[in-house]
C-alpha cells in the first residue's frame, strides 16, 4: 500500500520521526503494537491519501465501501493525541486533535476514536466528533 508519489520527511502523524521510519513500515504491511500507533498511521495514511490501508484497518462491521480520498480538497496540517486508554476486554479510545485546510480556512477535528484488537490486530471501530 505504497503511496503513490515517494514521500520524504517528518512522519505526518507527528511522531518526530522520519516517515520511512515511522508510519510506511505499517503502510507497507506492518501491523502497530497498540491502538495509538495505528490511530497515528491512519492519520498518516488520510494526509498521504491511501485509501486502501485506511480500508484495511477499518472493523470490517463499521468500514465504508469506499473513501474517494483522491476527491478530497483537505490538506491535513498536524497531529495531537489527547489521551490513549486501552482496557483490558481488547479494546481502546484515542482522543486527538487533527489540524487540516480545506477552502482556505484551518479547521480542527477533534475525535475520541474506539479500536479493538481482533486476532492479534488493532482496527479502528467508530469515533465520536466533538463539535
């Protein structure tokens, strides 16, 4: 799940680390350790548009068809993870900020994800958006 153009530089998740070192390696097939490391790659993952690992990662009871990210006009901009809390049934919360420009303007969203871990693996479930 390569990113079409090679990318070079900061990871966008905002880890401080190279990209190449942080986020491709899930990319390109790695599987994150916890619910915060795949939360980051998909952040990844939307600002890089690959569409596919986002659909991958996704709980297969929640994931959309499709995303048409090649459509989208949103540049994502930055990164904060609020608070990461994994409990002990396989499942967590992710709460974050996502900075991203879209029409001219900077917006923010602001998400608790929820994950669970099914057969070893971290998916994204569902999030609640607070306005």
């Amino acid at each position: 799940m390569k990113p079409e153009k090679k990318y070079r530089g900061p990871c966008p998740c905002g880890s401080l680390r190279t990209y190449e070192k942080c986020c491709q390696i899930l990319h390109e097939g790695g599987w994150p350790a916890d619910a915060e490391a795949l939360m980051r790659s998909r952040y990844s993952a939307f600002a890089l548009k690959l569409e596919p690992y986002l659909l991958a990662t996704w709980h297969p009871r929640t994931r959309p068809a499709e995303l048409e990210l090649s459509q989208s006009p949103r540049r994502w901009l930055g990164l904060k993870v609020l608070r990461h809390e994994q409990g002990a049934d396989g499942t967590a919360v992710v709460e974050f900020i996502a900075r991203h420009k879209a029409g001219g303007r900077v917006q923010e969203l602001r998400e608790a994800s929820r994950f669970v871990q099914e057969d070893g693996r971290w998916l994204y479930v569902d999030g609640d958006i607070a306005n």
